[in-house]
C-alpha cells in the first residue's frame, strides 16, 4: 500500500513481477468529528484485502485487485479500524456518540452488529493501530483492545490518566505488536507529548502496565517481530561505549538488555531490529545514519556492515588525490628553477614507485596519484546527513565516512585550487531543528574535523572567488536568508580582496514559488563591519501561469578554441559568456501544457535568448557548456522525448580584446535544432578533458537505467537539411544508437538520477560518475584512444627500429670523425 492509502500493489516473491495495481480514490471529503484515526489499515480474510484509507473501507480481490465493495458510510458512520479472522472482516464503526463493533460480510457489503464499545468518545483526538485478530483504540485517558479472537469478552480497557479533565485535547500515537505464537500478547506503546507508557495485553490477565518512561534526544523506540513470529519492544539510548537497548517481549513479558558493538555519535541511535531463528545470538540493527549491520550478541562485534545511504545520494564531487607536497613546500617553490627542479624530481620518484611496484606486485595505494590522473576521489553527501569519501577504484572501498547527526549536508567544496598533503573541504550543513547552518573545515585526506563554526543565520548559498589568500586558500561568500554576504574564513586579508572585488560581483537568486528572477550587486555594509548587502540590480516577473521547473548555469570547463570553423575554413566566434544561466518554466493553460526555456544574463538581466515548445511537458534536463545549450523534455504529440540544442555565435568581434563584459556586449546570433530519441531520459551529463581539445560526448541516463553517450557532432544545430556538405552529418530527426554508445553495457543502474564528469591527466580520457540507487563509474573517450597505443601495439619493432637506429648512429658518427680526421692528414 502506498502513497497515503491510494496506491495497492500486489508483486509475486518468487521474481518479483507485478501482478497488478489499483488506484484507491475516496468518494468523500474529511469531515470534522470529534475522533481522529490514523488513515491507512490492512486485514487479509481468503482471497480479498480489506483496505481502509480515509476512513473508507474498500475490499479488493487478492487475485484480480478488482474493488468489489466500496463501503462509504455503513451504517450511520464512519470505520475507524479493521481487523480479520477465520476469512472474515471485523470493524469498528464511529457513530454518534459512541463505538460499535461490527462484522463485514464481504459477500453482500452488509454490516453486522457485534456489540457497543464504551470507549469515551468525548475526547477530541482518538488514535487506532489494527494488528492481527485484533484493533488497538487510544485516547488521552483510555486504551482499549477489541480482540476478534474472542467470542464473548472480546473487549478490554485501561486507564492511562487519572485526569478527569475533558478539555484535554492532546493528541496521542499508539503503536503495536503481538506475538505470533498460540497463546497471543499484544504489547501496546501509548504516547502523549513527551510520556510513554508500555502495557502489555493477554487474554488471561487483561492489561498490565510494563514500563513508563520519558522521550529524550538519545532515545529512541520501536517495535520489533522476529522470523519466527515473537514481538517485542525496544528502547535503546546512548553511552559512550555504545547502545544500551532495552528489550521487551510480548510473549513472556520479560525484559533483556544488550550491549551494541556501535558508536552512537558516529551511527546514531537504533531504530529497527530484525531477530532471526537460524542463530538466536545473530540480528541485524538500523541506526539512523541508515546503515544496516548484523550483530553477533554472544561475541559483541560487528559482523559486516551496509552504508545503506549510498542509496540516497543527492551530491556528489569529484576530488584529486592528495599530493604528499605540503603547502608549506608548494609556497616557497613559485621559482621558474624549483618548479622544474620539483618537476622532474616528480617524475623520478614515479617512475621508480612505478617499477617497484612492476617488479614486486605491489597493490595500487588508494589514495595515491597514479600517472594518467585516473585514480580519484569522490565525495558523496546523503540525505541522511552522512558524507562519504570513495576512491573509483574497482572495488569502491570507502576511504572514510562522517555522519552529521541532527544535520544535512548542503554543499561540499574545495578549500584549494590544487590539492596537497595539508588540501582540506568545506562542508555546509543546515541543523534539521533549528534551521541555523554550520561550517566544517574536514581533512580530505582522512576526514577529520579541523574546525567548526556554527553561524547565528541560515545559509541560503555561497560563491567561491577566483583570487586566493597568501596562504593558498579559496575565499568563500556566504549569502545568508535576509540577504547578507558574510566572508568566510574571516581573516583580515580575506575581507580586503573581497572588500576590493565586491562592486564588481554579482548574484542572482531563482524563486520557483514566485517565479520570479532577481539579479543583485555586492554593497559593502560598514554598519555592520565587514558585511556586504545584496542590493537588487534586476528582476524578471514571469507570467502567473508559468511555473520554474529547472535552472543551470554555465559549467566552468576548459574551452580549447573560441572559434568554429565550417566547411569553408569560414572563423564563427563563439559566444562565450561566463555569466549565462538556463531557465525553464511550464505553462499550462486550457488543459494544455507547454515548456519555455530562456537564457538569460545573470548580470545584466537581458534575455539572450527565448524559445517556447507547445504541447511539451517535463521532466526537462538541461547542460549548459560553452557557447551551446542542450535540452530534453516530453513532447505529447509524438509521445516522445525530443533533445533541442541551441548554439550561439558572436556577430561582430573584436580579436584584439582579451576580455567580456555584459554591459557592452551584443546579442548573438542564434541556430536552434530538435531531435527525437527512443528512450525515456531521467539524467543529462556531459564530458569534459583537461584542455578541452577533444569533442564533447551528451550523457543520457534513461529510464531502463542505461548510460548512454553520443557525440555532440550528431546534435549540431549546422547540419545541412536536403544538401551534402562535406564534414557535415546530414540532419536525421531522430537520432541513431550505435552499440558502443551504452556505457554501462549489461549493467542496470536503478533509478539513475545524476550523472557527473571529471578530466584525467590525458586529453583523449573523460571519468564519468552516476547515481540513483545504485552507482556507476567509467571512462569516456570521445575521440577514441588518439593519445595512447593500443594494447596490440608492436613493442619489439618499435624498440628494435630504434636500437637500431641508434647503432647505425653512432657507426656513422664514429666512421664520420675517422674521415675527418684522414682528410686533415692528407
């Protein structure tokens, strides 16, 4: 069941086929009652679900997921909780002024009257939890069992607050778990703010009170069944040699304690556990940094352990290795003579570790630079607060790992333009309770905090400046919510070059619930000391019918040439403006839905270019690079997914500037292209190398979670339409696949949702990194291996012609000097 009671799925466990699914839609609204429920329960009678979502009970055919009843309001009320037994159908109905149980007879749809409840319907806030053969009814003074295993006394209540007050409108939460075995028990947890009592039910003695206990921060509770049917409760807190957790069993009624082998300020506490029959002493504990290990009791250690997290990655960097230069080294070599004397002292010491290790089979060190720049780190941020650093390597160990708790993890960047031995990251993180953010200066080397600052504001964004402190460091704007720039770190040189460079710099910032694009300027603000205001320099309202669903900025690669050249040898420069950002927005209007894309001039605000595409729709990915745009969305008429590429070219140029400004450049002249392809696409991505030499490849995630690539020569906006033009591919509407462009081959990457690149040290070699709920990494050669040979290469002609070459040299030089010498004795 899900999406809120709306959806029902039905798989096969064999292979895990779908079966069928049907869609739940409640005929009527939430009325206003003086008893409130929880909205999604389940009962199982033969071959039909008996489902109860909004307070409407429907009962669906196992076999067919057919609805065949749809009971709304039988009898003269609503059902506010269901249970099954022996094939049939119990529940309880809410009427006037009281509780009623019932029998369902899923023939006919009819009710049949069981019996009044007395249950005190007069409190505002009433919470129900189904269990099997039974219905779990709570309020701020009462619990009450409705036990359809009973025939006669099948009804039981306790008090749970002396209070006679009815003006209590506290609302509770009622959770539950029954053992499985024969002689059932029901363990019932009752929450009110931050009290919890625990009472366990048994059809001999009725209700008894286990335990009562108070909600802190380092606690946690849940509810737990083992695979051979026993449930049990467990509360678990914090010491500092691990989780304590308390467990309570329904069965027997009583209690265990177990010391967990884990760090609670580096997991987190516990928040399920799984017992198995196959090894009493073995279960599996989920902690709230998401990752799930299986505990031996007996030994009291960790058997193996999943970094369940990865599944929700939402960011992700590619980092160099760590150079073992420091920067203390890096800072007294700026000479033209110890640059190179560092350099080829370098490449020794390479080229002797790359024998060594030839010679002796020495595994490849992680976390050291290998020749070609292939090996890289990654750092990769979840949703659960936990940041990773991974090497690419096959194996994909995880260097480290650092889990925030209470916090996520908003942006991870760089410290260093180059990275050294002492090369450390920022990472920005929001506190989930207070909203207020935090700054961590980690090692990238071992991940160690170096310092923490916890700012009195929250982080809208920040920017990184280009210059760099004397001690080699990026200076970083914070721009906080009330539109403050705050210099980070705060040292006296910092303030001054951004103090110096903050009239030229600018921002902007995209509001998708406004729709509304506000371009601002940096103003010093000496009240506040070294405080820079964002004062408006621009806006663009767009229409009350548009809606923003993706921006991109320009991406920071290397440009190689700024010129294209056609089949004429005829020089088209190239647009190149670094401050150029993509925005699309949907339209919809008269049941008709379309997509505008604009792109627009973060510093001046001018619009550079427009285009609208009717009858389309999203998901829309964007890659903005270069001098050219590239796009993909939904197009409704040809129910396919069409790629549009803009490419913008100077009209008039001046090859003697050497720099842009927004302020006095022209628009340019535009040449706009679509295309169709086949697949569903959930991802764009493009590859990027060292100089920016090789052409581009277009990543493609699909929907069958492949990796595609196609060169951007296919999707060129110049291809000739009708005519033959040489170097040109001739326009195709749809756009071919050939076998070497799935990058991921056999492999399936569920749900691939991000795709990212980085250059290596050779210019022919992109390295690709994509995600969703699994991850996948791969070298890209767009141009193929032009600046490497083949593995067939022929070594032995290659160094025999050059040996003898060599000889034949120095024969001739030998035999050459003799004849000079002869010449002069004549």
């Amino acid at each position: 069941i899900a999406n809120n009671g709306t959806r029902a799925y039905l798989w096969r466990t064999s292979d895990g086929g779908l079966m069928w699914e049907q869609e739940i839609i409640t005929e009527i609204e939430p009325q206003e009652t003086s008893t409130s429920f929880s909205m999604t329960q389940v009962a199982i009678a033969g071959h039909e679900l008996a489902l109860l979502s909004e307070n409407t009970l429907f009962l669906i055919s196992l076999r067919s997921g057919n609805i065949l009843w749809n009971a709304v309001r039988s009898p003269e009320g609503r059902v506010v909780g269901i249970t099954s037994k022996n094939d049939m159908i119990y529940a309880v109905v809410q009427e006037e002024k009281h509780l009623v149980g019932y029998k369902w007879d899923t023939e006919s749809g009819g009710f049949h009257f069981l019996k009044d409840i007395p249950f005190p319907t007069e409190m505002v806030h009433v919470s129900s939890f189904s269990l099997d053969e039974s219905i779990i009814l709570g309020s701020s003074k009462k619990i009450c069992v409705f036990d359809a295993s009973q025939e006669e006394e099948n009804f039981a209540c306790r008090a749970v607050s002396e209070s006679n007050s009815s003006k209590n409108t506290e609302s509770v939460v009622i959770e539950a778990v029954q053992s499985g075995l024969e002689d059932k028990a029901i363990l019932v947890s009752w929450t009110k703010g931050e009290h919890n009592n625990l009472y366990r039910y048994a059809t001999a003695t009725a209700f008894s009170k286990v335990e009562e206990f108070s909600k802190h921060d380092n606690t946690r509770h849940f509810f737990g069944s083992a695979s051979h049917g026993a449930g049990f409760f467990a509360r678990t807190s914090a010491s500092s040699s691990g989780d304590i957790l308390e467990l309570f069993f329904a069965e027997t009624g009583r209690r265990k304690y177990l010391q967990l082998p884990v760090q609670p300020n580096k997991q987190g506490l516990v928040k399920a556990m799984f017992m198995g029959t196959g090894n009493p002493t073995q279960f599996l504990i989920v902690t709230e940094d998401d990752s799930l290990s299986l505990i031996d009791e007996k030994k009291s250690v960790v058997l193996w352990k999943r970094e369940e997290s990865l599944a929700t990655i939402h960011t992700a960097k590619f980092m160099d290795i760590p150079s073992p230069v420091s920067d203390e080294q890096v800072r007294h070599s700026h000479g033209i003579l110890q640059q190179f004397v560092r350099r080829v002292t370098a490449q020794i010491e390479a080229f002797e570790e790359f024998l060594m290790s030839e010679l002796q089979h020495q595994e490849v060190d992680l976390l050291e630079k290998d020749r070609f720049g292939f090996n890289k780190l990654i750092l990769m941020a979840s949703r659960t607060g936990k940041l990773f650093c991974v090497s690419n390597q096959v194996e994909h160990p995880i260097i480290w790992d650092h889990w925030f708790a209470g916090e996520s993890i908003e942006d991870i960047i760089l410290t260093h333009l180059g990275t050294t031995a002492d090369s450390t990251i920022f990472t920005v993180t929001k506190n989930r309770k207070t909203g207020r953010s935090s700054i961590y200066t980690m090692s990238l080397y071992d991940g160690k905090i170096l310092e923490q600052e916890t700012l009195e504001y929250s982080i809208s964004h920040s920017l990184l400046f280009p210059q760099k402190d004397s001690n080699g460091n990026r200076i970083m704007l914070i721009v906080d919510e009330e539109k403050q720039a705050h210099v980070f770190p705060n040292t006296a040189e910092a303030q001054s070059i951004v103090a110096l460079l903050s009239s030229s710099t600018y921002d902007y910032e995209i509001n998708a619930d406004t729709g509304i694009v506000t371009g601002y300027q940096f103003q010093e603000n000496l009240q506040l000391g070294f405080v820079f205001s964002l004062e408006e320099h621009w806006r663009i309202s767009l229409s009350d019918k548009e809606q923003i669903i993706a921006m991109q900025p320009l991406m920071d690669t290397q440009i190689h040439s700024a010129i294209r050249l056609t089949h004429d040898n005829t020089a088209m420069p190239k647009y190149i403006n670094r401050n150029l950002i993509a925005v699309a927005t949907l339209t919809s209007e008269d049941d008709t839905e379309s997509i505008n894309v604009y792109l627009l001039d973060s510093v001046t605000g001018a619009i550079i270019h427009h285009v609208y595409h009717p009858h389309t729709s999203g998901p829309l990915h964007m890659v903005l690079c270069e001098n050219f745009l590239i796009y993909t969305y939904w197009n409704k008429k040809t129910y396919r997914t069409e790629v549009s590429v803009v490419e913008m070219y100077e009209k008039e140029v001046d090859w003697n500037s050497t720099s842009f400004s927004s302020f006095s450049s022209v628009r340019p002249e535009v040449y706009q292209q679509s295309f169709e392809v086949n697949f569903y696409v959930t991802s764009l991505g493009i590859t990027q190398t060292r100089r920016g030499i090789t052409t581009h490849n277009i990543l493609f995630g699909t929907q069958s979670g492949q990796l595609v690539a196609l060169d951007k020569r296919w999707i060129d906006p110049l291809r000739p339409v009708g005519e033959k033009i040489p170097g040109m591919i001739p326009y195709s509407a749809e756009l071919a696949l050939f076998s070497k462009a799935f990058l991921s081959h056999t492999i399936q990457v569920e749900r691939l949702s991000d795709i990212i690149s980085s250059t290596a040290h050779l210019e022919s070699t992109s390295l690709v990194f994509v995600w969703g709920l699994d991850h996948f990494f791969t070298h890209v050669r767009p141009a193929e291996k032009f600046d490497m040979l083949s593995s067939d290469f022929d070594y032995v002609s290659l160094f025999g012609t050059v040996g003898i070459i060599l000889v034949l040299t120095v024969v001739s030089y030998s035999l050459q000097k003799k004849k000079k010498l002869m010449q002069q004795w004549k």
